[in-house]
C-alpha cells in the first residue's frame, strides 16, 4: 500500500435539499425539474405534477474533502477553529 499524506486537498460542495414527488416518490433536485414537472409522473402516466415535498439532507456543520492524489474522502466535524 502506498502511504499518502494528502497534501492536495478539493473541498466537495455540500448536500442541497432535495424535492420528493407526493405521487411517485421521485427524489430529485430542485435545479434538476426544468420546467417545475416531476419528469417521472410525465414520463409514466403523461400527467404534469407539480406536487413536491422537501427532503432536509441534514446540514450537519462538517466540510468533505477530496484528496487529489489517492481520491480519499475526508470528513471533518466543524468545531475546531484554527487562528
């Protein structure tokens, strides 16, 4: 195995909240619908629903971080702070 300081580190995007159809369970993001219709229901049934939960993917105050050299995901809590 080769050893890895993970001396290039990317910080990953955090989770957006996602929008669930109350017909058929889609999960989709909300920048994902296009024209506000649940593709899904469109696709299937030919109907155009616009009925949508939200889905709290849980902002939980950590940051990811990707290392660029051997693709580790690191995952930091948020209560340390550096000066």
């Amino acid at each position: 195995m080769i050893s890895c300081n993970h001396s290039k580190l990317e910080l990953l995007p955090q989770k957006k909240n996602k929008l669930r159809c109350r017909h058929c369970h889609l999960t989709i993001g909300a920048d994902e619908l296009g024209d506000g219709c649940c593709p899904e229901c469109f696709e299937i049934h030919g109907k155009k629903r616009y009925d949508f939960e939200e889905i709290d993917t849980g902002e939980t105050g950590t940051a990811r971080y990707r290392c660029e050299e051997c693709g580790i995901i690191i995952e930091t809590e948020g209560t340390n702070t550096y000066v």
